[in-house]
C-alpha cells in the first residue's frame, strides 16, 4: 500500500503506455441514461402498482388485450395510450 496510485498505474500498464479505463455500460447505466435524457427533456419516470381492478377496467374498455393482462409492457401502454387519449381530449377529474 506504500506506492502512490501513478506508481500502481505504472506497474499495472507499463511506462509508455496509458492506463485504459474500464467502461462497462450495463442495464442499469442504460436506465440511468435513459432517466436521465427523460429528465432533460422536462419528463418524469413513476413506478406505481396497477391493481386487479384498474387491469380489469383497461380491459373492459378495450385498451388492454386480455390475453396480456400480466404483461408489464402491456399494461403500461394500456395507461400511456389511456393517459395520452384523456390529455387529447383535455378531460377534467370529476368534481
């Protein structure tokens, strides 16, 4: 532990040679940049649960295929597509 880190940086590379960082772009660097880009873009990832009941409604309505109703992807283009269709039309909460 006595050596500097350029004199570890020497002994792993050599000299001459400049040390190489290691770059390893993994699921979760991907999703980091992904949040990120969204983040710049002025968006806002949410994680929630989706309960039987709201799976059943997306079904009955026809925005969700029945078939797929334990499909993460196709639940959360289900309520993208609902979400997306309710701010077309401007729809108000109730009340």
């Amino acid at each position: 532990m006595g050596r500097s880190i350029s004199a570890r940086k020497r002994a792993m590379h050599g000299p001459d040679e400049a040390p190489v960082a290691r770059v390893r772009s993994g699921r979760g660097a991907a999703r980091m940049r992904r949040h990120r880009s969204l983040k710049r873009q002025g968006g806002v990832a949410v994680n929630f649960v989706v309960g039987a009941d709201a799976v059943r409604s997306l079904i009955e309505l026809g925005w969700l295929d029945p078939a797929r109703r334990s499909d993460r992807e196709a639940v959360t283009g289900a309520i993208v597509a609902l979400a997306t269709r309710a701010l077309a039309l401007r729809l108000r909460p109730a009340g």
